[in-house]
C-alpha cells in the first residue's frame, strides 16, 4: 500500500473519532483511533474497495463476527481471527441504519398538513420511520402517549418555537423505497441492524428493539429500487385524492454526486407531491444558505419543499424550530 492510501485510511479513522464517534460513544472513538494506529488493521481496510473502507461498517462487521463489543486490546486479534467472516460482511452489508426515533422530528412537519397522508420515504432501510403513528412521543413539556403499551416513547428535546403536535399524524397509505430493502420479520437482517447501534447508546437500542417489534405485527411494504432512478413508479401507486408526502432523513448523503442530488431535489420541487427533507445540511446547501446558524455541530436541517425549518438532532433527540 502507497504512504498516501495508508495514511489516508488513518486519517479517516481519526476523522472518525473525533467527529463522529467523540461525545458519543466513546468506546468506538478508542477503537477508532486503535485502529488509526494499527499497521495489521489498516493492512486489512487496504485489501477492501476505498467505499468498503467506513468506519461505522468495520466496526459493526467487527462486532457482529466475533459476537459481541470488544475493547482496543481485542481488535487485531479479533480482526486476524474472523478476518474471512468480517470482509465478507463487509462487501456484503453496508450502513442502513434505521433510526425510528426521527419519526420524532419528522412529527411537527407532517402534522401541518391536511390529513390523513400518503407517505412514501426513500432510502426506507427496513421501514421504521415509516411508522410514526405507531410510536409514542415525549417533548418534555408535552407527550404524545404511545398507541400500545409495547411501542416505544422517543424522547426529544423541542424549543420552544416548535410546533408540537397533540397526535400521531393520521396514515392512510405508507411505502418504502430503498436500494436494499431490509425485511422486519428477517431475524438475520433485524440483527444487523442493532448491531449498527453504537456501543453507549443502549436507550436507541432498546427502542429499536420495540420498533422493530411493532413493525413486525404489519410490516410496511418496501420497494427495491433507486431514488434517482425509480420514485416515479412508486409514486405513482400512491392514492391522488390525499397528500402525498415524499420524505428522507440521513439518504442523500449516499449520492456522491452534487448534480445527481440537485437533479432529484429539481424533481421533487417540480412534482405535486409535499417533499420533506432530513438531512446534513451539505447535502444541499442551496437550501440550507437560507436557515439561521445550528445550534451545535452534527446537525440535520429538516426542510419542506426546499424551505427550512428546523435544525434537528441526527438521530431525533432534539429539534430547533426557527420558521415562521
Ligand atoms: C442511513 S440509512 C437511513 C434509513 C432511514 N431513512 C432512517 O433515517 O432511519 C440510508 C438508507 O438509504 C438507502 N439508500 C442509499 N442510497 C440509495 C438510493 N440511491 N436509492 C434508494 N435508497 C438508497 C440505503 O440502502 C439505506 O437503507
């Protein structure tokens, strides 16, 4: 491996460590930096291709062959152990996180629309935020109680100028569209996803779990295809008589292509559908020169139709509303 790829992967992990991982959980910010510093770990990464390469992958890959969380001192003979195990999820899997808890973000959004909805998210993974009628929500100062004693209640921190709902939003058509649907009822797909879990995040865990657990009761449908490519076609089974909401949190990231992605955001502004948008504020930064400074690092901006509306915690846990 050249000195510039070696050190690249490094840095990458380093990266990691310090924005990503740092703050909130720490073990992956030690294995991260462990990693940075190993010349058998960084030999391993070399032998994958440069997309294959992401921390949040090897580390869930690494959990998940050896059957559990390791410290620092564990990783290279882990890694030598199940070397065959974790380059085949590795090439296999990738990072389809599913966050239900950012149904709690998306909730002052779609609760301002004439109901009942049609709701169709892209890059749905296995669906979970498609559900947000199903979950409980508590704001602090106000709380929307689950619809059954198993659901789960997210938790999430909301200024005061958010626009709280006093109900679940009102769903009468729902449709996932994801390049690899993950499927509820797979024990080996439901599995993957919790370990994509952060070690010291053992709330999101357990709430994954009861999402995952309500879904399974009636699985929302999702369809295998590409949001560039195929929305058309699965919009078009969605009912004309009702809005129809098209939304996506943490997906466009995934389009490495800044013409693809304003291409799409085009798209959506020139359809009839409501378009709700969830996502790095990079991602399209065209919308977000309009939004007022984040309140920290590490934010979403979560818009409609192209215009701003809030700031949002990436994994749901607080929302700062500033439009009008
Ligand atoms: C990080 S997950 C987010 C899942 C879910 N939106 C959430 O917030 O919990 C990103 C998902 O987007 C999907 N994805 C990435 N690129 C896509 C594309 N071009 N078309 C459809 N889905 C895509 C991935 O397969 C993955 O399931």
């Amino acid at each position: 491996m050249s000195d510039d790829e070696w050190n690249a992967i490094a840095r990458r992990y380093r990266r990691f460590a310090a924005s990503e991982a740092h703050d909130v959980s720490p073990l992956y910010e030690q294995l991260a930096l462990k990693i940075a510093e190993s010349t058998a770990l960084l030999a391993f990464l070399q032998t994958l291709p440069d997309e294959r390469r992401q921390p949040n992958l090897f580390l869930a890959a690494i959990r998940d062959a050896a059957g559990g969380i390791l410290t620092p001192d564990d990783l290279e003979p882990s890694v030598r152990r199940f070397a065959t195990r974790i380059r085949d999820i590795m090439v296999t899997r990738t990072t389809q996180t599913n966050e239900p808890a950012r149904c709690a973000v998306l909730l002052p959004a779609l609760a301002r629309l004439q109901q009942p909805l049609a709701l169709l998210e892209i890059g749905a993974s296995a669906g979970l935020c498609l559900l947000p009628d199903r979950y409980g929500y508590d704001y602090g100062r106000h709380r929307i109680a689950p619809p059954s004693d198993s659901a789960p209640v997210f938790n999430c921190v909301a200024n005061a100028a958010t626009p709280l709902p006093h109900r679940q939003p009102d769903i009468a058509w729902r449709c996932g569209l994801d390049l690899n649907p993950l499927d509820v009822k797979s024990p080996t797909d439901m599995a993957w996803l919790e370990t994509l879990v952060w070690p010291g995040q053992e709330q999101r865990a357990v709430n994954l779990h009861a999402a995952i657990e309500v879904a399974r009761t009636d699985p929302p449908t999702i369809r295998q295809g590409n949001l560039l490519t195929d929305l058309a076609r699965v919009l078009a089974d969605a009912p004309e008589n009702i809005p129809r909401v098209v939304f996506h949190t943490a997906v466009l990231a995934y389009i490495p292509s800044q013409a693809d992605r304003d291409a799409f955001a085009q798209a959506m502004l020139a359809s009839d559908a409501i378009w709700i948008s969830n996502e790095a504020p990079s991602v399209f930064p065209q919308f977000a020169k309009d939004a007022p400074p984040p309140p920290g690092v590490r934010h979403f901006l979560l818009a409609m139709n192209g215009k701003p509306l809030a700031w949002t915690d990436p994994h749901g846990r607080s929302i700062d509303w500033f439009a009008a």
